[in-house]
C-alpha cells in the first residue's frame, strides 16, 4: 500500500464528506479512495469511518487519526516547501575544505566576499593539509592538490600549485648553494610526507627532467611548518609559491636552483555528483572559479 495515498484518502474524506467529493479532489475513482481507506483501516487495525447505505460518519477511532493525518500531509507539505526553498534560493550552509595555506591566503578573501553577497548564506570552512571525505565528512566542495582518485568525485580544474626549492640565507651561508640537482643528494632538505614517499624530488630544467633521490632531514605533513623549518635555517624545503613568495621577497628565504622547478602540481575543486545541484553549491562554484580566473 502506498500510506501516505492512503492518509490522503481519509483525510480528503472526511473533509469533503464522502467518497465521490473526495475522489473529484484527488483525482481518482470513488472506489480507489474506498479503497485506499480499507487499506489504512487494515494497516491500523481499527476502522476509522461507519458506513450505512445511508451515510458514514468517524469512530473514536477515526476522529483521533484524523487529527494524526492533518499533522502527517502538514509535515509533508512543509517538507516539500523547505526542499523547494533550497533549491529556489541561495541559502544554507556552506561546507567547504582547503588545504591550510590555500585556504588561508587564497580560499578566505573569496569565501568572505561571497558571503556578504549572500546573506542568506553561512559557512564552515576546515582548513587541513590531509585529504577529507566529502561523503563521510559531509562537506559540498573541498579543494585538493594533486592528482584525483575518488571514483564519482567532480573534479573541475583549478590553475596548478607552483612549486619552488627554497632555503634561508643562514642555511646556504653554513653548507654552501647548490648548483646542480645532484649536489641535493649532499644537503639537508625538508620533504612534505603526504606529497611523495619514495624519498626524491622531480625537477624540470634545461637539460630536461631529473628525479634526486634525497635523504629528508624532515618529514611533515603540514605545510606551515615546512617553511618554518626553513626559516630557522634547518634544510632546503620543496614547497608552494603561494606559501613562499613572501619570505623570498622579504629576503627571509632564497630561491634555491631556480632554473630547476619541480614541476606545478594538479589542483581541483571537488564536488560529489549530486543532481540537481543546490543553488548554494553552483553559485559559489562559478563564484570562485571567477575570482580564480582573475586572481591567477
């Protein structure tokens, strides 16, 4: 039995004052809704309307379900007002991840601007460096570097994630600049655990592409204290443009073989495959992909 079909029935029933006005309303045949009634009588185990060839009228029974079926096709009709209200306005919650420096040089000044365009609109953003799960997490978009292997996940492309070998003047004044890639081999430097793990770096030059194996001073999961670590003079770091520019412009870091780049790393906005799309998820999609395309 359909129930909710069924609830309607004896509502609209009792409100029109018989089967045929009842059916005239919903559409349908007189003994469809007499059915329908049956059916719910059945399913609650009581009957809910007296029946005479000359006139029906409620039980006990009847009278309280009454009360129940208005509260149920209420619920339902505010039910679908509020799914019609998120998918007619740009409303809501925004969940969104970023990795932390992105998210707080790049992500951040967006994300504000947006929502003071939409004041319907508030946010949650997690800043982390690890990789989330949007389904177990809940999160609508989540910004990631490097390659994508969620099976289902939209990915949209975003400008790549430059990368750059820097180390602070102290560290190069202590063991010298190098001027090759294969003289890394010999340096301390500071790898980031969740990009690779086999221990070497990839660079692109003029002769070409080159892998160095290193030996890591420093492993860390978390780019902020990469660069600090380069900062107090420990090793050559492997890191971001976006998180090193400054330091390098403000002499706090030098820029280390920079004829030899590693080579920039993917980048993507992901979203799950939901359709049809909340007005709040595409707008500040296209939002962002526009103040990217401008900032990059």
């Amino acid at each position: 039995m359909d129930y909710l079909k069924c609830v309607e029935s004896f509502v609209r029933t009792v409100t029109c004052g018989s089967f045929t006005a009842a059916a005239e309303e919903l559409g349908i045949t007189p003994a469809m809704v007499g059915k329908h009634v049956r059916e719910l009588e059945a399913r609650t185990g009581c009957q809910l309307i007296h029946r005479t060839t000359r006139r029906q009228g409620l039980t006990d029974a009847g009278q309280r379900f009454y009360q129940y079926g208005l509260q149920i096709l209420a619920t339902i009709r505010e039910a679908d007002g509020l799914a019609n209200h998120l998918y007619d306005n740009v409303a809501g919650m925004l969940r969104i991840s970023a990795p932390v420096t992105y998210g707080q040089r790049v992500l951040t000044p967006i994300l504000s601007r947006f929502l003071q365009q939409y004041p319907g609109v508030d946010a949650e953003m997690v800043l982390t460096d690890r990789k989330v799960d949007l389904i177990e997490e809940r999160f609508q978009l989540a910004i990631r570097i490097g390659n994508i292997n969620d099976d289902g996940i939209v990915a949209i492309p975003l400008p790549p994630y430059r990368m750059i070998l820097a180390a602070s003047p102290d560290y190069l004044q202590r063991h010298g600049m190098p001027l090759s890639p294969q003289e890394l081999k010999h340096h301390h430097c500071i790898s980031f655990s969740q990009w690779r793990s086999d221990h070497s770096w990839q660079l692109e030059g003029p002769s070409g592409k080159v892998e160095i194996a290193i030996t890591p001073r420093l492993m860390v999961d978390s780019g902020e204290a990469i660069r600090q670590a380069a900062l107090s003079g420990l090793g050559i770091v492997q890191h971001s443009v976006l998180t090193l520019q400054q330091d390098i412009n403000e002499g706090r870091l030098c820029l280390v073989l920079p004829d030899y780049l590693p080579p920039p790393r993917p980048m993507h906005l992901l979203r799950l495959p939901i359709r049809p799309l909340l007005p709040i998820v595409s707008s500040f999609t296209d939002y962002f992909l526009q103040a990217i395309k401008t900032r990059f």
